[in-house]
C-alpha cells in the first residue's frame, strides 16, 4: 500500500500537474524506438535481418571480401606476449559472455524470484529441456557415429531463445502465458546445459595454474560485493580480469559469464520502507530553486537516486541494463559475423547437414514431449492446466529452432571443412522447426478442447 501511494505521488504533483519530464524535440524519434525495443519479436526480427543480410552477403560478388572481414586479427603485443584473436574470435568468445551473463541471471532471476521457484512447475520445463538435449544428441550420434562430423553431437542441443519468443509473439494472446514462461524457461535451461558442454567437451588443455588463479578472481569478486562495493566498473574490471585468467586455463572463456550470472545477488539493497523514507523526504521539499545552492538539499537528490537505482535487486537491475544490448548488438553481430554460408551443397558433407536437421526436427519434439509426459507420469512435475499436450508438442516444434547457441558450439566442434555443412543443417532446421511449430500452435489455439476457455481468460488483458 505505501509503494502505491508513492507511486501516485511520483506521478502527480499537488498542483495536479503530470510528473513527467520535460518533452525535446527527439522525443518524436526517441518515443516509438523506445517501444519497438520492447516489443518481444523486436529482437528476433533483427536478429533474423542480420542472418539473411549475412546470406546474402555471402553468396553474393562481394562474398570473399565479406568473408575476410572476419579474419582480420585484432589485438595487442606487450614485449614478447602476443595477444590476439580473430574479429570472428573476438565476437564468439568475448562479446557472447555478454549473452551468457544475461542468461544466467534470467535463470538465477527465474530460480528465486520467478516460475521456476515452484518446484514441480519448474520441473517441466527442466524435464522438457534434457529431453531436449539428449534425444537431439542421440540421433545425431546414430546418424554420424564413427562418420567425419561425429564430435559435433553438442550442436543439437540448444534452442534459440530470441527466435522462439519472437515466433510466440506472432501469435499473440491466443498462446497462454504458461506457454510462454514453458517456452522460456526450457530455453534458459537448456542453454544452461549447452554452456556445460561447451565448457565440458569442447575446451583446450587445461593449466590447473591459471584455473586456480580464476578461482581465486571469482571469490575477490564474491568478498566486493559481500563488503558493499557497488560499482559496476570495479565489478566488470575485475570480471575482464577474471575472463583472461579462464581464457588462459583452457576453458571456454564465455564460461566466465555463466558463473558471474549465478553469483550477481537477487537481494535488493533498499527496501520498500526505506525508499518511501527517502522519496518522503524529497516529496517533503516545496516547489523552487532550492536544489540549486544548497548542498544538504543536493545530497538528499544524490540519495533518492541512488535509492530508486538500488531498490532493484542487482540481478534485475543488470537484466533491464543488458537486455537492449544483447537483443539488438550482441547477437545480431553474432549472427553477422556467423551465419554467412555459400547456399550450395557442393563440397559440402550432406550427411553432417543431414544429422543436424534430423536432431533438430525430429529429435527436439520428441525429446521434449517424451521427457515432459514422464515427468508428469511420475508425479515430478505439474503440467498447467490450460497448456494442453498440443501446445506442448508445439512447442517442442518451436524448441527446433537452435540458431545462437548451435552456431556457437559448431564453431567449436567443427574444421573449417565441415563448419558450413554444420551450418547449412541448422539454419534449414530452424526454418522448418518454425513453420511446423507454428502452424501447430495455430492448430491448437483453435482446437474445440475442455481448457480452451481457461486459456482464453488468462490471455485477455488485465
């Protein structure tokens, strides 16, 4: 009840006047691009922009050069220490920490405070996930098992959680809200698992030296916050730091943002009393010029903003920061800098491309749904009772759609002879898983079934 009031304080004045700020001419500009980055497909669509430009790209005149591009080696020379990488490496292997730093505070985020707080509820969609894993990477196995692209098996087993909330939001509120929480929390588990495997089958050597050292950085980096630091600039110098030390161990270095995701706090610093206190005390102050030469009255400002940023729990705090970054800059470049293969299967191993489609289309729905039925079989987990079985093998369909991370664990499991047959098998299966799902999904919002009226309600608007 006191948050509400605030609210409406902070949102009117005692001359009834709308407390908002002052309108600038960018404001046209500013205003709709605010609301388009908030749309869900938003970041699918550009996303998909970039994968067909870098098609297009490709297979056009300007196709050497473009593929070049990302050759070029970027880096620095310190005496007779070499530090350098690819553009291409760069992107894969230090932006996309990024990528799993947000998805590890989502699943942190989810764990304590959201769906997957609730056990057997969580439990369907980790069920669902592994079936999403190891299905996939059981028929791709029997199809490459002792063939050329056989250490490719991880390939197949994440899904892409842009394009599948962006394939959702195409159906707008025929799809319940339990699909989506579904839907989203299979694909931050099962990215979580790609993450493992990345980390577990597909590293260098290992220097225990450096692996001890990064031990060490991720427990300094536990002490700041426990001891107060807030600053996120020290927090992201000493995470860069923490990020040579496990790119040096042998380990995947995007790891590093997987484990700092985990550890990011979920426990605010203000609390809902002590923010009232402080807005009071600013809400307190009549209209005038007294901010101005007054340095008590200029620190109770510092205060109530450094108490609005806090009353967010880090966690939160990082996901509203990162999300806008990593939907429109990380994972366009990734995708620009990934997905640019010639569209012929000359030279290419047809049976590599083969596997991965088959994993995809075949083995994700299978897996999920096969996992999920037994996990409620077996009274581990609950299953909605306005998503119906349809919904769940769409879904499954939608879970097809591997892009990001499959990309990315082919780079790793991949010569550069086979990257792009690898590469031709998920693109094409995740164009079919799309189709298929959706048109699943449709069947079944329009489905005559004995939940469809629950589902109906949940999805008008509150």
């Amino acid at each position: 009840m006191r948050i509400k009031k605030l609210t409406k304080w902070l949102v009117a004045d005692t001359r009834g006047h709308s407390a908002q700020l002052p309108q600038s001419p960018i404001d046209w500009l500013s205003h709709p691009l605010g609301r388009f980055f908030k749309i869900e497909a938003a970041a699918g669509l550009v996303l998909l922009f970039f994968t067909l430009l870098a098609l297009y790209l490709a297979n056009s005149p300007l196709g050497p050069d473009f593929m070049e591009l990302w050759s070029t080696s970027i880096g620095i020379n310190l005496g007779d220490v070499e530090f350098k990488r690819s553009l291409h490496d760069w992107i894969n292997d230090a932006v996309m920490t990024l990528f799993f730093f947000l998805i590890a505070l989502e699943l942190k985020r989810e764990l304590v405070l959201g769906e997957l707080r609730k056990p057997r509820l969580a439990m369907l969609s980790v069920s669902a996930a592994l079936g999403g894993m190891i299905v996939p990477a059981g028929f791709y196995l029997f199809l490459q098992s002792g063939e050329i692209g056989q250490q490719g098996w991880g390939t197949v087993m994440a899904t892409d959680t842009a394009f599948v909330i962006g394939c959702l939001a195409l159906l707008g509120r025929r799809i319940p809200k339990s699909l989506r929480v579904f839907m989203l929390s299979l694909a931050i588990v099962d990215d979580l698992g790609a993450i493992i495997v990345v980390a577990l089958g597909y590293g260098k050597q290992l220097d225990l030296v450096y692996i001890v050292i990064a031990l060490i950085g991720f427990v300094m980096i536990k002490v700041m916050s426990m001891i107060g630091i807030r600053s996120t600039a020290l927090f992201f110098i000493g995470g860069s730091l923490v990020w040579l030390m496990v790119d040096a161990s042998g380990i995947h270095p995007t790891v590093t943002g997987v484990v700092l995701g985990l550890m990011t706090p979920t426990i605010k610093w203000v609390s809902d009393d002590r923010l009232q206190i402080i807005m009071d005390s600013v809400v307190a102050y009549p209209p005038g010029d007294l901010w101005t030469d007054n340095n008590v009255n200029r620190k109770v400002l510092k205060t109530a903003e450094a108490a609005v940023r806090e009353a967010l729990s880090p966690v939160e705090r990082l996901e509203f920061v990162l999300h806008p970054w990593v939907g429109f800059v990380v994972m366009p470049l990734f995708a620009f800098s990934n997905a640019g293969i010639p569209l012929t299967m000359a030279d290419l191993p047809a049976s590599i491309s083969t596997a991965v489609f088959i994993g995809f289309v075949l083995g994700k729905p299978i897996g999920v749904c096969l996992f999920s039925w037994l996990a409620v079989r077996l009274k581990v987990a609950v299953l909605p009772p306005d998503l119906p079985w349809l919904m769940i093998a769409g879904g499954g369909m939608l879970a097809g759609i591997g892009f990001t991370m499959a990309m990315f664990i082919a780079n790793l499991a991949f010569s550069a002879e086979h990257i792009n047959a690898a590469k031709l098998g998920i693109l094409s299966a995740s164009v079919v898983s799309a189709l298929i799902g959706l048109t699943v999904l449709w069947v079944a919002t329009r489905c005559e079934n004995p939940t469809r009226d629950d589902f109906n309600e949940q999805a008008k608007p509150n």
